[in-house]
C-alpha cells in the first residue's frame, strides 16, 4: 500500500495529466474567452471559485461532524484538489484515490474518508434529483403527468432519502442534522454550474438546464473522465440550432475544468512545501 501511495499513484497522476494536457483544445479555448466581455469573464471566475467552495462544503461538514481537529483551510485545499482532479480526471483517481492519499497524509483513518466520499457522493445525486424534480414540477405548471412525476420525486427526496441514507450508511445520529444541508448546497451548485454555461452562450436557462442534467447522467453512464465528447453530443442532440452551443462549453470547460486542474497541479505536486510553510503541521502522520 505503501509502494502505491509514494510511487505508483504519483505516476499515474503523472500520466493522465500529460494526456488531458495534451488532448484539451486549450488554445481555441483561449480566443472564444477573448471574444467575452470583460464583466462576464469576472462574473464566471466568481462563479467557479463558488462551485468549489460549494464542493468543499461537502467535506468540510462531514469532516468537522466526525469531530476532527483539522482545519478548514486545509480540508478545503484537499477537497479542491481532489475535486478538480475528478472532473478532469475522474472520479476513480479524484474522488477516492487522491481523497485517500491527501487525506491520510493529515491524519484521517480509512473509515473516516470513506464517510466523507459517501456523504458527498449521496448528498450530490440527491441533489441532482432534486434540481430534476423541482424542474418537472416547474415544466409540468402542476398539471399532466409530468408534473405529477416532479411532485411525487420532490416529496420521495424531501422527506424519505435523508432517512433512508443515514439509517443505510449506519451513520451517528449526528449526521442525520446535517443532510438537508448538504442536498441543498448540491442542489445549488448544480443550478451554479448551469448559470455559469448561460452566462457563456445566453441560451434559455430553464433549457440549459434540462439539457445539463440529461447530459450529467449520460456521462456518468459512460464512464469517460469529464464526459469528454458524450457530454457535447448529448447537448448539441437537445439543443441542436445554437451554433454558439459547442464553442460555449468549450469554454465553459476551460473555466470550470481547466483552469482549476492546472492550478491544483502545483499544489498538489509541492503540497508539502507549501503546507509547511502555510499551514503548519499539515502533515500530521509522520512528523509526530
């Protein structure tokens, strides 16, 4: 294990992140920006610094619910790293590789990381039906059939998968006071990362939106890092007469993709430099 933590999981990173370096269209990325006013770049750099402060959220709440003395800080620089890595990357080598690893090097026990990606997990699917469902009930104006759907799924999320996900996951008690919570920053962060894309194109937000969550399952099924072109298919399949479409999340993943991975590599890569100097005693497990 620890051959793969020291050795092996550095060079697969290594790896893949020469491959998406040199795959990503970086440089047209960089003309569509250009062509952008300057207050709506502004507004969309905002915007991504908020998504992963949302995304933090999920692990800085669990974490400090587990009665653990690390940081906020802290906790929120691994969860950034960790998340920009997933979306680029995917979930197999963010998410869970790189949690485990940056966050055993503060202490952390296997058990406890696992509750953290449980609970970010769960919490952001159920979000992300919330979002759906509240979307049915809006498109189905509380008549027809659709409508209904979006009714029923509302009341199944409000009022039963809190519940059902703590008493399954066998969590402490303390958990259940925290899962409305979460859901609600999950359900926030998936209407931000639409916001976001309708600030880039200004296509119609409701239809942006109902596109977004139909494209996130499709490349959740794929299981390809970032939904790379099944993501823009399944878009442009929706919304097929926008010609701006497939130039606008070209940006859209620059600014929420790209850059933040290229800004998570110097950290991850000189964490432990920078960390001491910053943040005294980051590592915890060796040092003491």
């Amino acid at each position: 294990m620890r051959f793969f933590f020291q050795i092996l999981f550095p060079l697969i990173v290594f790896i893949f992140c020469l491959k998406f370096l040199t795959v990503y269209n970086w440089r047209e990325s960089v003309d569509l920006i250009l062509k952008l006013h300057p207050g709506v770049v502004l507004k969309i750099i905002f915007l991504v610094i908020l998504n992963y402060v949302l995304l933090s959220l999920f692990d800085i709440f669990t974490i400090k619910k587990l009665n653990s003395k690390i940081s906020i800080l802290k906790i929120g620089l691994i969860s950034f790293i960790s998340y920009s890595f997933s979306m680029n990357l995917g979930p197999l080598l963010g998410s869970f590789g790189m949690r485990l690893k940056l966050y055993k090097e503060v202490g952390l026990s296997t058990k406890m990381i696992s509750k953290v990606i449980v609970q970010g997990t769960q919490s952001n699917w159920i979000g992300f039906c919330l979002v759906g469902s509240l979307l049915m009930i809006f498109i189905g104006r509380w008549g027809g059939w659709l409508g209904l759907i979006g009714v029923f799924s509302y009341g199944i999320l409000v009022k039963k998968i809190p519940l059902t996900f703590w008493k399954k996951f066998h969590l402490e008690k303390n958990f259940f006071d925290i899962n409305l919570l979460l859901i609600g920053v999950a359900s926030v962060h998936w209407l931000n990362q639409v916001y976001i894309l309708y600030l880039i194109t200004k296509i119609q937000y409701l239809i942006l939106l109902k596109a977004q969550l139909i494209s996130a399952l499709t490349s959740l099924a794929s299981h390809i890092p970032s939904g790379l072109a099944i993501y823009e298919i399944t878009m442009k399949k929706i919304i097929p007469n926008e010609k701006f479409l497939l130039g606008g999340i070209l940006v859209y993943r620059f600014f929420l993709y790209f850059l933040p991975f290229i800004l998570s590599i110097p950290l991850y890569v000189f964490r432990f430099k920078l960390f001491r100097r910053v943040l005294s005693g980051f590592v915890v497990t060796k040092n003491h």
